[in-house]
C-alpha cells in the first residue's frame, strides 16, 4: 500500500465537473492498493498518517498532527502509484489491484482513517476520472510505502 500525501491549504475532488468533496486545511491522501496488501498494511499506514508531525505548531515547526489541527482529510483511490517504469515508456499498472480486492481494501481503509480521526473525511469516486485540485501548503508532500517500513 502506498500513499502520496500532501499538506493543503485548500483541495477539491470533481468528477463530471461536480464537486464530490472539499477541504481546506489538512491532508489530501493518494492511495495505491495492491494484491498483497493487508489489515495490518492498513493499521500501520492509516496510523502513521494520522500522527505525520507536518503542520506547524505556534513557532512555526511543523509539529503538529492533522488530528492536533482538527484537520480535513480527502482520499484519493490512485492505482498509478504502483506504475512500473522499468520497461520502455508506457508503464505497467500490473502491481496494482484490480477494483474487485482494492475497492473494499479502500473502504477500509477510509473507515479506519475516520475512526483514528474521529471525523468523517472525503473521497473520490474509485475508478472514475477525477479532477483534484488543491494548493499545497508548503509545500509539502511525503510519499510512504507500507512494505517500506524502514525506508
């Protein structure tokens, strides 16, 4: 499992020119979903960004949690993330899930984010063509792998 996440200011999810979800200050979260992802991919992640210390507390430290800011949260399904360029120039998508495991992996995923947070938090529609726009605050973007632990 593997997750973009950017630090935002402000962010919005369309799909047919319609607005699906919006934030402003928190996280919009990029989710990769492959065939031997886990629970235990899920917990380890979904915790991990939960307690990422990357909004800045009154000095201007990033020290903070987006659970410390009362932050909003959107997450985004993005098979891509698991795009092989290895070979050639067009990349292979054969590492990521196919919708009939990711889609509930990516409900859960989602369910559990809410519980850590205690809020609900938006989405995309998995599968559909999106427009995400959003105003990365910082900027900051950090990229986790959860079978990359130790990275």
């Amino acid at each position: 499992m593997r997750v973009v996440i950017q630090r935002v200011s402000e962010a919005k999810v369309s799909v047919n020119k319609e607005t699906v979800s919006a934030i402003n200050n928190g996280l919009v979260i990029l989710l990769g979903i492959e065939d031997t992802d886990m629970d235990e991919d899920i917990e380890w992640l979904v915790k991990k960004v939960a307690g990422l210390r990357i909004f800045n507390d009154g000095n201007g430290v990033m020290n903070l949690s987006v659970q410390e800011v009362a932050g909003d949260v959107i997450i985004v399904s993005q098979f891509t993330l698991h795009a092989s360029t290895k070979k050639g120039n067009r990349p292979s998508y054969i590492r990521a899930s196919k919708p009939d495991f990711a889609i509930p992996v990516y409900k859960k995923f989602i369910s559990r984010m809410e519980e850590v947070l205690g809020r609900k938090v938006g989405t995309g529609v998995f599968g559909a063509m999106m427009d995400v726009s959003l105003v990365n605050d910082g900027p900051v973007t950090i990229i986790i792998d959860s079978k990359q632990k130790d990275f």
